[in-house]
C-alpha cells in the first residue's frame, strides 16, 4: 500500500466570488471536469486522529471513491493511502485502521461527520497535456455528528507533476482575487470546529525543564511521526524511529537535575525494551549494507563472483522476520500504553527542583556528568587485558559516547560553544566505534548463520570463501577502528573538565 504524498493548499473564497484566469499558467490548456463527492468521516469518540491531523474517510463519487486515510508527512505534506470502497460502509479496512493506531490509540473509529463536496475540477496541463497543478472550486455542506449542517465554498489547490513555485503562483493569483488561506486547511476540520482537542504545545522559555520539555516533545513527535513508515516497513522507518527512543533514553538518564530519575525510570524502561525490538531488523539491515560494501572490495576469488545473491537472500528472510516481530509489537497494548506514558511525560514531567533554575548552569553540570561516565567507561576499556573484555568495553565507550552527544545536542542552543565541541567529539567518537561495533556484530552473525547461509548458496565452498573473507576483512578493520577511536578520544575537549568553568567565561 505505497500511497501518494500530496501538497495541497486550501482558501476560503465567497459563494459569489469570480475565480482568476489561469490560462497563461497552463501551456496544454485547461482540462475541467465536474463531481459530485459523498463522504463519511471515523475517527475516535473523542477525536484523537483529528488532533494529531489524521483524516480517515469513506468517499462516493469522484475518480477515486473508496477509503482514504491522510497522514502528515514532513513539512508542509501528507500521504494519503487509498483502499477500495468494499461491501461494508461502517467497517474501517484493516490495513488503514493499523496505519492510524498511534493516534487512535486502540480505541474505536466509527462516524463523526460527513461532507458533501459540488466540486468543479480544473487540470493545469503542460504542453504534453500532464496534469501540473488541480484547482479544485468546492461547495460543501457538512455536519458533525449530532450538529446542524453548515454550508461554505474553498478553493484546494494541489500540486500535481508541477513543482512548487507554479503552486504558489496559483495561490497568489487567488489571494489576489480575494481568497484568504483556509483557518483550518481542511473541511473535517471545518465542519468540527471547537470539538477538535488541541495539540500539546510545544514548550518554550529559558528555564532548565522548559529546555528539556521542548526536546521531550520533539522526540515524543519524531518517534509518532515515524510511526506509519515502521509499519509499512519503508528504508530507514526503523532506524528512525529507534533513535528517537534512544534520544527519550538518554534525555531521561543523563539530566537528573531536571527530571525525577525514579518517577521516570518506567519508563526509560519501557523504551529500552521498544529500541530491542527495533534492533535486530535495523542491524540486519546495516549488516546486510555492509555485505555488499565487502564484496564491492574483495577479489572476485574470494567473493564467490556470481554467487552472493542467494545467501544474502538469505539475510533479507531474517530481517522479514523481524519485521513482522515489529508488526506484532507496534499491534501490542503495552506500545500503546507506552505513547500514553510519554504524552504523559511531555505535558507534565516529574520535574525536580531545580528544574526551575537558569538553564545553563543546571544542564552544565548534568552534561559535564555524562562526560565524565563517557571517561570511565574510556579507563574501563583501556584497561582490559582479554579481548572479548576489550570489545565489551568499547562497546559501553560508545553508548556512553552516544548519551554524551545527545545531551549535548539539547543544551548546545544554551550553553553555546562548550556543548557543541563536546557534541562535535562525541558524535566523532560514537560513529567509529559504532562501525567498529556493526563489524563485530557482522562476524558474530556470520559466526552464527553460517551453516544457514552456506546452504543458501548455489556452491558451497565458494560461500565458505566468501564468508570467511569478510569475517577476515571485519578483524582487521576492528583493530584499526579502535586505535582510531583512541586518536578521536584524544583530539577532544577534557571530558573531566567541568562545562560549568566555560560557559562562565563566555557568559562573561
């Protein structure tokens, strides 16, 4: 179910209003059709898709009749997915109900307004006779669900194969003409007015929970956002989504001064045990990345030229397996409940003390703590003396380097300079050893898989080459990425040193 990305703006014109002349912006003329547009609006009984900008409807009429479900897609857009129109007319498709169970949150969709839309349809067309821009003149009436109906004109204005300055210019010669942008941008949301919760706003102010606040709804939003690509198992949904938990971890563990660590420690928990259940599709995929990046490199000898397709076919049958772990996951009460918690978290967080203080010097000293564990973890490593210690030890480096760069990445708007060298050395630090970390993984993998994989394979020994020489080729990168490691530890800032002394003498 691919869907499509639409980007569509929506004036408010009068019943008597005189559209402008767009025919020197279409070169193929102007293709006008008309339709008359029978919708049926579900959401939750108290709104939820509404408040998060989710739109599911059941539509007559038109070219595309059937179930339509928006969703917010990046800035300025939506995606809209299409199910056709079936035999049963109270019953949401299942596959559209899963795309809106974030935001429905388990409960029940069912009617809450329907709109009938006169529509007169103008196709911009480019000299090929190529929709570039549809100009949609709508009258509507609509009513919720137990209220009057209410009668109103628009004008949607939705790119096509156009770009977005043609769009653009449409609008302005609407706005010329007197249309004003839509209030709401959409008709469900016309017609159901105050009904609609507001979103949670985002925090703002100079204090050390507004900050951390602010960065909790960022994350909580990013995690939601990324949400639907998960469960339709897009490139790179997964991995999104896993850094967002990881971000809400680390938030939560690295700044005890603003956040009450026992009230949030449920938490912290429940996102632990998300992010490893995202791991293994996302290592797999990394994993299966860095195959390829081998084999581009090897001798033809030793890849087993001709030959590799079958067995990493056999990798991309584990990573569906973890795919549909993650269905089943996201399907689950307890992920549910744990949107809950960090909406929840958001809104009003288990706030200490010193919360209220100056941001600055509160979250200094918080940063200036994760540095130091990010050092002890360092001595930790440094002093192993066996190598499977060795490489466990680096591994903890780089988780501690990774909270390290996030809590930076939240107090660099505040604390200016210090945190961003520390940001820029943390992030140095956790991407070599998190590539030193994705080569152990793949040998322990290898290791493990093997007997799979060479039976996967069209000739046996040339598979046994072809894996032994990566399992080779990862060894001798590992060593070279721990002393480069060592080289990024020692061209940073002091982690020891206190962020409080820097950003004084700034501030001074």
């Amino acid at each position: 179910m691919p869907g499509h990305i639409e980007f569509e703006t929506t004036f408010s014109v009068g019943t008597d209003a005189v559209l402008p002349d767009l025919a020197d912006l279409a070169p193929g003329g102007i293709e006008r059709r008309s339709h008359e547009l029978d919708a049926t609006y579900f959401d939750t009984g108290d709104l939820r898709l509404a408040a998060r900008r989710v739109t599911l409807r059941r539509r007559t009429g038109g070219t595309d009749a059937g179930w339509h479900l928006k969703v917010p897609w990046g800035e300025g857009a939506k995606r809209e997915f299409h199910v056709p129109l079936g035999s049963d007319p109270d019953t949401v498709p299942g596959e559209l109900a899963d795309l809106a169970r974030a935001a429905a949150r388990g409960a029940a969709l069912r009617p809450v307004a329907r709109i009938a839309t006169r529509r007169t349809e103008s196709a911009l067309l480019d000299a090929g006779g190529t929709p570039l821009v549809l100009v949609a003149d709508d009258t509507v009436t609509g009513e919720a669900v137990g209220a009057a109906p209410t009668t109103w004109r628009e004008v949607e204005v939705e790119r096509a194969d156009g770009d977005s300055a043609l769009q653009e210019r449409v609008g302005e010669r609407l706005a010329a003409a007197g249309a004003v942008p839509s209030a709401t941008g959409s008709k469900l949301l016309t017609v159901l007015g105050d009904r609609v919760p507001r979103p949670v706003p985002r925090p703002s102010g100079d204090t050390a929970g507004e900050v951390v606040r602010a960065y909790l709804w960022d994350q909580v939003e990013h995690l939601l956002a990324h949400d639907p690509p998960v469960r339709l198992d897009e490139p790179d949904a997964v991995h999104q989504m896993r850094v967002a938990t990881r971000r809400l971890r680390a938030v939560l563990q690295v700044f005890p001064s603003v956040l009450r660590r026992d009230a949030t420690r449920p938490v912290a928990d429940e996102l632990r045990r998300l992010s490893g259940v995202l791991a293994p599709a996302r290592d797999l995929e990394v994993l299966r990345e860095r195959c390829e990046a081998w084999l581009d490199t090897l001798p033809e000898s030793a890849a087993g030229h001709g030959l590799t397709g079958t067995w990493l076919a056999a990798v991309d049958d584990h990573r569906a397996v973890e795919a549909r772990r993650i269905a089943q996951e996201l399907a689950g009460t307890r992920y549910l409940a744990l949107l809950d918690a960090l909406d929840a978290l958001r809104t009003g967080p288990p706030l200490t003390g010193r919360a209220g203080e100056r941001a600055r010097t509160v979250l200094a000293d918080d940063l200036t703590r994760a540095c130091r564990r990010a050092a002890d973890a360092r001595d930790h490593a440094t002093a192993a003396r066996d190598a499977d210690t060795r490489v466990t030890a680096w591994h903890e480096v780089r988780k501690a380097a990774k909270r390290t760069r996030y809590a930076a990445t939240l107090a660099a708007p505040v604390l200016g300079g210090p945190a961003k060298r520390v940001r820029s050395w943390a992030s140095r630090l956790q991407e070599v050893l998190g590539e030193h970390q994705d080569g152990v993984a793949l040998r322990g993998y290898l290791e493990e898989h093997a007997p799979a994989l060479v039976a996967a394979g069209d000739d046996r020994d040339a598979v046994l080459v072809t894996l032994g020489a990566l399992a080779g080729a990862e060894a001798g990168r590992g060593t070279a990425l721990i002393e480069e490691a060592a080289r990024a530890w020692s061209a940073g800032p002091d982690p020891r040193e206190p962020l409080a002394a820097h950003t004084r003498r700034r501030a001074g």
